[in-house]
C-alpha cells in the first residue's frame, strides 16, 4: 500500500477526529461503561489534525517553495473564521471582566497562548500557527536526512524542547503535540517520493496503536495534575496516531463498494471538509456554557442543557460553514 493511497482518505481522519474532539467536549457527562472511556480520550482527536496537517503542509511546501504564497494560503484558510469568532469572543470575555486590551491584540494576532494562555482563546490556533511559520524550516532538516535513526533523534530533541514548559501544564498541552506534526511531515516526505508502507512497518505502527492510547489513558486516570506537567497525557499519542490513521484508511479503501458504504466515507469526508467550522463552533460554546456558565450555576450543568448546547454547536457550525463559503467566493473573486 503506498503511502499516497493512505493519504487519500485524510478528510475522513480529520471527519473522525472532529467527531471525537466533540463528543470529548460535549459527551463527557455520559458516564456509560468503555463508552465514556473511549469519550475521554477524544482530546487525541486534535493529534490526528495535527499530523494531517503536517502531511498536507509538507506537499503544499514541497509543490511551491514561495514562503510568501505559502504563509498567505494558510494564513486565509484559518484566520479569518477565528477572527469573526474573536468579535463574539472578546466582548463577551470583556462583559465578565476576563480580558485586556494587549490580550486582545495577542488573541488577533494568534500569540496571546504563548504570552498568557488564561487570555486566549484556545490552544490549537496557536500552536497550528506556529507550526506553520517553521515548517518551511522543518522540512529542509527534514529534507536532509536520511537514516530513520536521525528522523527518531529529531523526534526525541522535540519532546525535550516541550519539557522545558513543563512547569506550565497549559502550555505542555501545545508543545507535546509539535512532534506529531513533524511525524506528519515526514509521512508526507513518504508520500512525495511515492514510497510504499512495508508489512513490518504497517505492522509496528498498528500494534503501536494501543500502546500509546493505553499509556495516556493510564496517565490521565492515575497521574492527575503530574500526567499534565509531564506531558505523559499527550506525548504516547503521537505511537498511535499513524498507525490509526493508517487503519483508517485501510478500512476506508474497503468501503469503496457498495452504495452504503460509500455513503459512510463521503459522511466523514464531508464532516472533515468542514472540521475548522465544527471546531469553532462548539468549543465557542464549550467555553462560554462548560467554563463560565456552569462555574457561576452547578445547577446548569445538566442533560438537557448540554443537548441544548449541542444544539447551539450545530447551527453556529452551519452558520461558518456558510460564512466560509462567503469569505471563499470573496477571495475567488479577488483573485479573479
């Protein structure tokens, strides 16, 4: 199986990861057997995004080395949704007295996790920003080697870098996740040079699959504030990430017959196509109802009220998802 036939089916990891980022976020009250357990792992979700994007970043560098053409085509496919969610999101952390006037600028500018995360937002834009101003750095180290041996120290120099937050949890939960997206990089240097993916490494990566969940599971359930600060909550997901996205796929290919299962690839696919709009909107919502609303009122955190808050989460996800079709046709018609 080659490793460009593997790729092919990473609108329906991203579909798949939104899903679980959003069941994490909105599902967690269920408390139903293994159910759950699988729900509380669906931060995991944002590590399958992260070595996406590392794969589709490193073609999109390797296609066109135009820093500038590069920076701009990333920059207007995540910026603008964030800054309209940043104009219903700073008046409302202003009204409970949670913001400045200098977050605000470092929140526009993408940067205000690195300055003072309890201003921000949320991780992820930053840390995918972030990811995107050193790729091109990346991928000419990447470029230049060779031994696998050397690919693996690169990985181990990373994940020391991130221990030097360690003494900030919030912020390890960001940087333990930039080596997910280098792996990404390199699977997507793989791809480029159409390489094949062998048995044995087919093989190792499955059988990673449950080692590096387990490991953060036991971490997340035993280690408590430690699991945070050591990175031990995130760092093993990037052994089982590959491997699922790689299983993904496999089971992908094989529902390319028949009309129901075609149906459930496209399902995905267009779930992924639309996974930033998703995003946006129901962790908007989680924010606003998990971390606000129900710290003022405990008695707000209820059944009922979540299934309104998923409610919520849908239609503001249609509502960007129209809102990006507009801003779209806008730049088609720029470029025009």
């Amino acid at each position: 199986m080659q490793y460009n036939s593997i790729f092919k089916y990473r609108s329906i990891w991203m579909g798949i990861a939104i899903i679980w980022v959003f069941f994490y976020h909105m599902l967690s009250f269920l408390g139903v057997p293994v159910l759950s357990d699988i729900i509380e792992m669906g931060y995991a979700g944002c590590d399958i995004f992260l070595f996406a994007s590392g794969i589709g970043i490193y073609y999109s560098l390797d296609k066109n080395d135009n820093l500038f053409s590069y920076l701009k085509k990333r920059i207007l496919r995540l910026m603008p949704l964030y800054w309209i969610i940043l104009i219903i999101w700073i008046p409302f952390r202003f009204s409970i007295g949670q913001m400045t006037w200098q977050a605000t600028i470092g929140s526009i500018f993408g940067i205000q996790y690195f300055i003072d995360w309890n201003f921000d937002y949320n991780w992820y834009i930053p840390v995918v920003l972030l990811c995107y101003i050193v790729a091109p750095i990346l991928k000419q180290i990447i470029d230049r080697i060779s031994a696998a041996s050397i690919k693996i120290f690169l990985i181990l120099v990373l994940i020391c870098i991130s221990f030097a937050f360690s003494s900030d949890a919030m912020m390890m939960i960001g940087m333990t996740r930039i080596p997910i997206f280098v792996i990404g990089m390199m699977f997507g240097q793989l791809g480029r040079q159409e390489m094949s993916l062998s048995t044995g490494s087919k093989t190792l990566w499955l059988i990673l699959i449950p080692i590096g969940y387990i490991v953060a599971y036991l971490s997340q359930a035993y280690l408590g504030w430690m699991g945070w600060k050591s990175g031990l909550n995130w760092l093993p997901l990037m052994l089982s990430t590959p491997g699922l996205c790689v299983l993904i796929s496999m089971c992908s290919s094989k529902l390319e017959s028949g009309n129901f299962s075609k149906a459930v690839n496209r399902f995905f696919t267009v779930i992924g196509g639309h996974s930033l709009e998703i995003y946006f909107a129901h962790v908007t919502v989680v924010l606003v109802f998990r971390d606000y609303m129900i710290k003022e009122d405990v008695s707000l955190n209820t059944p009922i009220n979540w299934g309104i808050a998923i409610a919520i989460s849908i239609v503001g996800a249609f509502a960007l998802v129209g809102v990006q079709k507009l801003i779209n046709k806008g730049l088609s018609m720029k470029k025009g």
